[in-house]
C-alpha cells in the first residue's frame, strides 16, 4: 500500500526475474498490468542488451497505455559498471521509457520506483487516458475500490459498496 494525493493505493506485484524459461508464462503478466518495470543490471552489458527484446513482448502484449519504467539495478556496485547511465537514459528516451537507477541491496530508489510508476498511472486516470469507469478495467490492470478515483472531470468513479483501497 502506497499513498497518491492521500489515497490509498494498492499495488500488485509480480517478479519475472526475467528468465527466459518464463517467458511464456509473463507474457499473461503483461495483459492484466497497468505498469511494468523492466529491471537491468548495470554491471552486464548483456541484460541491457536484452531490454528491447523484452520491451517488444511488453509492447505486444500489453495496454498500449501501460507505464514502463526502466531501471538500472546495482547502483551501489558503480565501480563495476558495464553501462553508463546515460546509455539507459538514452534507451529510455528513445523508447518513451521512464529512467532511474537503482539498488535493491541499499533499497536506493526502490520506493521511488514504484510510487513514480503509480503515480504516473494515476494521473493517467486522472487526466482520462484510462478509462476507470468501465467493465474493461481489469484489461488495463486497475480495479477501483472504496471511494474511487477522481476522474478527469473531478468526478468520481466507483461506489462505497466496493470494497478494498482506490485501485490495484
């Protein structure tokens, strides 16, 4: 559970780990997701040289308006780095990609990933771009609860009947 302009936000979460012997199965990840993030290892060259093969199955499986951020992982270890991190911002920029590094192991930006992620879905919502007042949410990966979201109009969208934080 994260917070947005103080609603309460509860993020899905699953971990790939981007095995290639999954990759069948993630591909049913991607249909039901709002948000992806598409994690390398900034100490081998090879997992970045495998971002645009698993951007594609994003790409083609998922919402057209799906948030993907790309992360730089192991930031602490930026003495063994493989690729710079102008190289990532590139890639990103050239792929309407959000960028950050991060580390897992100091948890540096690991937060700020997620709430950026959310946050930009949110405003998606917010600014219509996803449409939260139809059956089709469960297709962009969202589902409103108590209170709903406001929409683009400053309505709302949801009933007190609906269990559960603002959306998933």
């Amino acid at each position: 559970m994260i917070t947005i302009d103080n609603k309460p936000i509860k993020l899905q979460i699953g971990d790939t780990a981007g095995q290639e012997s999954f990759r069948s199965i993630t591909r049913s990840y991607y249909r039901g997701a709002a948000g992806a993030l598409l994690v390398y290892d900034i100490t081998r060259r090879e997992s970045f040289n495998h971002l645009f093969s698993w951007l594609e199955d994003v790409r083609q499986q998922a919402n057209a308006n799906m948030t993907i951020m790309l992360i730089g992982n192991k930031c602490d270890l930026a003495h063994r780095r493989a690729v710079s991190t102008e190289e990532g911002e590139q890639f990103a920029k050239e792929h309407g990609l959000i960028f950050m590094e991060a580390s897992a192991k100091t948890a540096q930006n690991v937060e700020e990933a997620f709430i950026n992620t959310a946050s930009t879905i949110y405003k998606k919502i917010q600014d219509g771009v996803l449409d939260v007042s139809n059956e089709i949410l469960q297709s962009d990966g969202i589902k409103v609860g108590y209170g709903g979201i406001p929409g683009p109009a400053g309505g709302r969208y949801g009933s007190a009947s609906q269990a559960g934080g603002c959306c998933s």
